[in-house]
C-alpha cells in the first residue's frame, strides 16, 4: 500500500523526489479541493523550501503532511481556528507538538478545515464553508478534524495532522474510512501557547491509513516534558511495544450511552468485529455500558461552556473590547454564555465526575484488556442535514438573555442530534484512556462506519495489536485509492 512509510521509503531511496510530489499534489489539490474544501491555507512553496533541510531525519523522511487549522501552529502561517474573529491571524511560534512532526521527518504542507474551535462534529465553519466527505460529496466527513479527513481519503495525503478534543479523530475516521487513533492523555506534546487542551480532553495526533504509518507515528511522537500538566503512565514506554497478548479478553456492548437509537448498520458491523476476535481464539463478552453517559455528557458540556469563557476573556484582553454575538457562530455565543453563568464549584464537580469515570473504566480494564463499541452511530450525516430547529436558533441569538439552567438546556438541545450520531467517543477523551477507530465496515449505500476499541492508559500497544489483527485478516475497507486490487 502507498502509504506515508512508503512514499518516505521512496524519498529516500531518491526513487522519488519531495519536491517532484508536492508539485504532483500541487497540481492534485488544485483540481479536488474546489469539491471537497478540505485546504483552507496551502503552502507548497514553503514546504520546498523547507523539504531540502529537512529530509534525511526521521523515518517519515520529507514526508509532506497537512496540519489542522486549529491548534496546529507553524510560525508564519495563519492561525484561525475556523472563527473569523482570527481570519488574519499568523502564528508567532511553531507548537511543540508541530516541532515533534518535523523531528520525525516530516514537512508541513497546508492547512486544514474545521469548524469554529472545534466545537461540532461536523466540518462547517462559517468563514471556510463544509468539508466534504469524499466517499460521497453529500455527505460531511466529519469533524472537528474533517478537512483532514477528506484530504486523507482523498488519496491527496497518506497521513494529516488532527486533533481529538471529544471524537474529533475517531469520528472523522469512522465517517471517512480511515483509522484514527487517540492517544492517552498527556503523551503528546503540548505548549508552548496551550497547555491543558479543554483539561486534558483535547489531544493532538493525525488519521492515517495503515497500522504501520499509526504505531511509526505514535512512537515518534510519544512523549512529555516536565511543564505538561499531565503525564501519561509509563511502563510501558521502556519497552517500545509490548509483547502481543496471545490471548485478548475484550468487553463490547452497541448500546447508545445517552439512550439514542443506533443505526443497524453500527451493530452490524460490531458483531462482525466480534466474530474476527473469536474466531482469531479472543475471548468477547457482552456488558452494559459502564458509566452514567447522560451525566459524563452534561458534565462535557459544562467544561466546554468554561473553557470557552476562559478563553474569551483572554481574547477580550487582546482585542481591547467586548464580544458580541456577530463576532462568532450562534452555537458558540451560547456555549460562552452559558460559561459565564457557570460557578466554580460546577466545574471542579464536573473534573471529578470524569476521575470517577476514569477509575471505573480502569477498574474494568482490570478484567479485560479491550472495549468495543461502535464508532459512531450512524454514518456520516448530509451537508444539508437539519441537525437543529428554528425554536433552538431563536435561542440561541438571545442566549444572553436566559438562566443558566435554561443554557445548560440549549447546549445540550442544539448538540442533540449531532450527538446521537455520535455517542460513543466523548467517553475516552474524559477519562483520558487512549482509543481507536478502525475501518472495517461499508454500508449498503456505500458510505463507511467505524469500529472503537479502548483501553488502560498507556495501553496503546493492545490498540495498535487489534488494529494490526483486523488489517492481517484483510477487514479493512479504506478508501479507493488505498485499495490494492
């Protein structure tokens, strides 16, 4: 398969050129991206320049890849999260989790879209308009990191930097038939300009298509410094990669954590996934969800609504003014006031609502080694989809005006249809254990769903294993250009 070990293997064996391939995918986004709007700010020049010091280290070796318009820093480029609060906005320092990827050999070549602060999990900021999902251009390919998923699936990119704050890899992978991995917390890189990432719930990695380009990348970029704030268990990191269990005992359920319905499509392709791990000699157990989804999502929602007040009283600061409604998209305005009205004590009791998850899922972790769920729920929705009401927009334009009760209440109702497309994955980004997206399943309309494993902190060697298991018995389905026939 071509992918990004491939094309690295090529450069250095100077089968290929770096720069003969970006002037290829030059001439390639040109022609896609008019369709699929995956690229928001494209560099091919800076990324030559770049390639003729930078190949030669790493095993990535001049590997162009694309970074994410939001929290993927390079100096010089623009920096606008997806908000036209910060449509001219240029980057004043390269992020440490950027510097990591170039250490590993590769060179940053264009940005991403995604939605304003990465709040949806779609793809459809107002300043950029939607991603589109290349296995049906009807269809979103998700969010937040959706332009990356559309320029992976694409064909254009072997591997694209993204970022998972609350599905934001997992559901891109899952809607765009890629794998997504993300990480324990606190085993990326984080700083110089963010620290704690939404409390640790947000971490950067990239969508890939193959096991090997994902375990390659995972141990290159693995690893803290002491000002992280969080610091991910390490018994494992002196070894590399654990030895693989002979034998996997894995937990799997399709129930919807927040009692929504689930496509049978989602279920399908579970109980296909269950039949691979048993008749690969794995034992698999059915149970019931093991936390309170409804309360873990509300007590999500209350980070986000504290973050975000946070974060714009910082932006207040800089701008030297207050901020108004047409300064932002209408679900953000009301997340930033909900925010406001929050007290302290409710956000502290939220923290420890997710250490108690945490505990509990480690607690099962204790009994088996891996928890399967779908993915998502559905598959990707339509650009045109109707995921709110006219009686939810009027809310939010006047969200200054209501209680804090009643936003807790418009925040959980304008998500509500987004989230029943996607329950699953806000679980591991609160407990910070690592998981995985898989591509293992194509419905009959064509479009694909994913499959999620999880597992202890750290344990991303068992992740990369079951990956490893499914690729070897040839259940992937990627995209086309993927695909060797």
């Amino acid at each position: 398969m071509k992918d990004g070990l491939y094309y690295a293997s090529q450069f250095q064996k100077k089968k290929m050129s770096v720069k003969e391939w970006i002037d290829d995918r030059d001439k390639q986004v040109k022609k896609l991206n008019p369709e699929l709007n995956a690229f928001v700010e494209w560099q091919p020049d800076e990324a030559k320049k770049q390639s003729e010091s930078q190949v030669g280290t790493g095993p990535f070796f001049g590997l162009p890849i694309p970074l994410k318009m939001l929290g993927q820093d390079k100096k010089g480029w623009r920096s606008t999260s997806g908000s036209r609060l910060f449509t001219e906005t240029v980057a004043t320092t390269t992020d440490n989790f950027v510097k990591k990827l170039e250490q590993a050999g590769l060179t940053p070549l264009g940005k991403t879209n995604a939605p304003e602060f990465g709040f949806k999990n779609i793809s459809d900021p107002v300043i950029y308009g939607p991603a589109r999902n290349p296995w049906s251009l009807a269809h979103s390919p998700g969010g937040s990191s959706g332009g990356a998923a559309a320029a992976v699936a694409s064909g254009l990119f072997p591997i694209a930097g993204a970022s998972d704050g609350g599905g934001s890899i997992r559901i891109p992978a899952s809607f765009s038939g890629l794998i997504g991995l993300k990480p324990t917390r606190g085993s990326m890189p984080v700083g110089p300009n963010g620290w704690r990432g939404w409390q640790g719930a947000s971490i950067d990695f990239a969508l890939t298509v193959s096991m090997r380009d994902t375990e390659a990348l995972f141990y290159q970029l693995r690893g803290s410094t002491k000002s992280a704030p969080y610091q991910a268990p390490q018994e494992e990191w002196q070894q590399h990669k654990a030895a693989n269990k002979k034998q996997l005992k894995i937990a799997f359920l399709t129930e919807s954590p927040v009692g929504t319905s689930v496509s049978a499509e989602a279920i399908q392709a579970v109980q296909k996934a269950v039949k691979v791990l048993e008749d690969g000699g794995h034992e698999v157990t059915q149970i019931p969800y093991p936390v309170d989804g409804r309360q873990l999502i509300d007590s999500y929602y209350l980070m986000n609504g504290a973050e975000t007040a946070a974060m714009f009283e910082g932006i207040q600061t800089g701008l030297k003014r207050s901020l108004t409604y047409e300064d932002m998209e209408p679900m953000t305005w009301a997340i930033y006031q909900y925010g406001l009205h929050l007290p302290a004590s409710q956000y502290v009791r939220a923290l420890q609502l997710w250490d108690q998850a945490a505990d509990t899922m480690e607690q099962l972790f204790t009994e088996y080694d891996l928890f399967l769920t779908p993915t998502t729920a559905n598959t990707a929705p339509k650009i045109d989809e109707e995921l709110q009401n006219d009686r939810i927009r009027t809310d939010l334009a006047n969200a200054e005006r209501l209680s804090v009760n009643r936003l807790g209440d418009l925040v959980y109702e304008m998500f509500e249809k987004s989230l029943a497309i996607t329950p699953y994955t806000q679980l591991a980004n609160l407990t910070g254990q690592p998981a995985i997206s898989l591509p293992t399943f194509v419905t009959g309309e064509g479009l694909p769903i994913g499959i999620q494993f999880m597992a202890s902190k750290g344990r991303e060697d068992l992740l990369l294993q079951v990956g490893q298991l499914f690729e070897r018995e040839n259940k992937f389905i990627l995209p086309v250009s993927y695909r060797e026939f």
